[in-house]
C-alpha cells in the first residue's frame, strides 16, 4: 500500500479496475484450447483454428481501436467495446452448441476485446504524460496480479464448469466497462483526455496511409512481436495438450499462468536491476526480451517434463515483463498525437502472430507431439531477436526524423 501512496487516487483506483478485469479475463482465455480439446471433443487443430479466428478478430479489434479513437472519442470507444464483449462472453455457452455460431463468436469477441486495448493505452500517454512510461509498467503490474489470481482460479473451474469460466469473465467486462462509463464522465471535457476529432479536422498529411509509411518507428518492431507471439503460442497448443496427454491434472496448468502472474509482481526489482544494468534503453529491452523468452522455449525443447515447463515459464515470463511496458513506452515516446494509430496498427501487427501460431502448433502436435511446436517457437524467438536488432538501428530519432521528413516532402 505504502508503493500505491504515491500515486494519484485516480490512478490508484484505475489500477483496482484493471486489476479486477484482468481476474476476469484470466479465468476464462488459458482454458480456450482446453474447453475446444477436452469440452467439445475436437483435435488440436480444431483448438488451433479457434484460436486462430478469434486472434483474426483481435487484429481488426486493434487496428480499428487505433483508427477510430481521435474520430469516434474515448468514452464511446472503450465503454462500448467492453460492452459488447461482455454481452459475447455471456452468449457463449450457448453458442457452443453449435460449431459454426461458437467460432463466429469467438471472432466477434476478439475484435470487442481488443477495440479498447489501444484506446486505454492512448488515454493513460495522453492523460499522464510526464509519467506514462512508469504508469504503463505499474498497470501491467496491476493487471497481472489479477492474471495470477485468475488462473489460480480457472484449473479449478474447468473441473467444475467451463461455462462458469466464460460467465464470470463477461460480467468484469461488463464492470469495467461500467468502470469506464463514470470515470470518463469525469475526464472527457478535460485536454489530458484527448477530444474526439471529427473527420474533417484529420489533415492529409495525417492520413493512415501517410503515417504508415514511416515504417522504422513500427514495423520491425511489430514484426518481432509477431515472431515472439507465434513462439508464445506453444502454452495453449502445445503445453496444454501435452499435460492432459499426460494425464496430469488440468490444474497443473494453471499453476504455470499463476507462476506468471506471481513472478511479474515479485520480479519487479529484478527487471529494475536489468534495466539499470544491462538493457537501459527500450531497444535493448525489447532485444532482451527475445532472449528470454528464446532460452525457456529451448527448455521445453529438451526437457519435455512439468519441472522444464515450470523452467520456460519463468524465463518466458522475464521476456514478457521486458516487451509489455516498452512497446507502450516507445511509441509514446516517439509517435506523439499519433501514438492511438501507431499502438492500434503495431497492435494488430504482432497479434497476427496469435493467428499464425495456435494453426501451425496445433498442426504440428497433432503430427508429432511437443518436439515440433517446441522447435518453431525456438526459430521464430531467434529470428524476433535479428528484427529487434534491425529496429535498434532504424528507430533512432535522426532516423525517424529523416524518415518523416522524406514522407511529408512527397505530400
């Protein structure tokens, strides 16, 4: 409480409500490929395809969040996206009667579950600018205390009911979004939010197609993220399985989320220490990550046991609590009032490696088991680390400069 003392109440109780959606949502998405394998009695790549689908959502959720959120406003944005993804999360159960319906809900639930992710990362750089880069540290902090109660939680409830998992996570979505309906209330008039734009007041030279043209404050980035999100994928469509093959309780998985959850609150002053050692910029971060993540995938590799799992989770979880907050960090940094379009657009970038990796690694396990899978997510972490590499060198601010002056000049 004395770490939470220094920060505004508003923040404070912003962190509360993250908290608690998080929880939520933690409860119902690591049992995705378990409810499809175990529930609905379908393979692997049935559970890949799902996935697959709904990330297919995720992409256009982001890419729109980032579009629409100077042109359609902040409040409408988010407390709408919650919303409606809480009214997909209750249908659920009953849409999982029938194939067809369940995946197209799982679409529909990805793109309203992602709507509000850039926007509420706009609005705390927008918001709190002198402090965002710790603020998003602290919120990623917040929500993964929810992420370890949450999967503490959802073993336990894919013993008693998977249909109990999606109910509760519909109604935090359903409080955040009522959260989020009062709080903006009290914020939409003020210019730390920032106003909703018309159309007309987007200039040319503020087009989508203008500002994507400077692709070395986003693209090589985004296209590491994407290769580490393809690797991450091995948790659902290859961890997951391989326990229930292996007759483990379904517990035993979500010890592996909680551990997550626990070591990124815990951890902190170690990654403090990293960072004020070895990875002081974002870059180096962000490389660092890559790494981490790189050296658990191998220990899945050549272990293939619950202890060389528990191993990967902890070194996967060091790489993710490096990525999470620099991203954010950098674009707010270095995109200024485009920050909504650049989080939006590298958003929905890397999330394409939610739809490219459950498919692959359900494939692949369905052929040869963890090896395979293993081996992929290994290669696609090597190869995240050549393009955070490339990123370093494109994104320094001469070069960025250079860049947006070479696009404005061909205006």
């Amino acid at each position: 409480m004395r770490y939470l003392s220094k920060y505004p109440k508003e923040i404070n109780v912003f962190l509360g409500a993250s908290l608690i959606n998080s929880t939520g949502s933690s409860l119902m998405w690591p049992l995705i490929a378990m409810f499809v394998f175990d529930e609905l009695g379908r393979n692997m790549k049935a559970a890949g395809l799902v996935i697959l689908i709904h990330s297919l959502g995720g992409i256009c959720g982001q890419l729109l969040g980032g579009a629409l959120y100077h042109r359609v406003g902040v409040k409408r944005l988010i407390v709408g996206a919650l919303g409606m993804n809480a009214l997909g999360l209750f249908a659920l159960p009953i849409a999982s009667q029938s194939w067809p319906l369940f995946i197209t809900l799982m679409a529909l639930i990805g793109v309203f579950n992602s709507l509000s992710m850039p926007a509420i990362q706009a609005f705390i750089g927008f918001r709190f600018p002198e402090r965002r880069g710790e603020l998003f540290n602290v919120i990623y902090v917040a929500n993964n205390i929810g992420v370890a109660v949450g999967t503490a939680m959802s073993g336990f409830l894919a013993d008693v009911s998977y249909t109990l998992s999606f109910v509760l996570n519909g109604v935090t979505s359903g409080a955040f979004a009522i959260f989020f309906f009062f709080y903006l209330g009290r914020t939409e008039n003020e210019s730390a939010g920032s106003p909703v734009l018309s159309k007309t007041t987007v200039s040319r030279s503020e087009s989508a197609w203008m500002l994507m043209r400077n692709i070395r404050i986003y693209l090589y980035m985004s296209v590491a993220v994407l290769l580490l999100n393809v690797g991450n994928s091995i948790w659902n469509t290859g961890v997951s399985p391989f326990i229930i093959a292996e007759d483990m309780p379904k517990r035993m998985y979500g010890f592996l989320w909680t551990l997550n959850g626990i070591l990124i609150f815990v951890a902190q002053p170690l990654m403090t220490l990293l960072k004020r050692t070895v990875a002081r910029t974002i870059n180096a971060q962000m490389t660092a990550s890559a790494i981490f993540y790189m050296a658990g995938y191998a220990c899945i590799l050549t272990m293939q046991s619950y202890p060389g799992m528990v191993l990967a989770m902890i070194l996967a979880t060091f790489g993710e609590m490096l990525i999470a907050p620099a991203m954010p960090a950098f674009l707010s940094e270095r995109a200024g009032k485009h920050m909504p379009f650049y989080l939006g657009l590298s958003g929905g970038i890397g999330s394409a490696g939610r739809v490219i990796g459950p498919y692959m690694m359900g494939a692949y396990y369905d052929q040869g088991g963890l090896s395979p899978v293993a081996w992929l997510a290994v290669v696609t972490a090597l190869l995240s680390i050549g393009f955070f590499v490339i990123h370093g060198i494109a994104s320094r601010p001469r070069a960025i400069a250079k860049t947006s002056a070479a696009t404005v000049s061909q205006t």
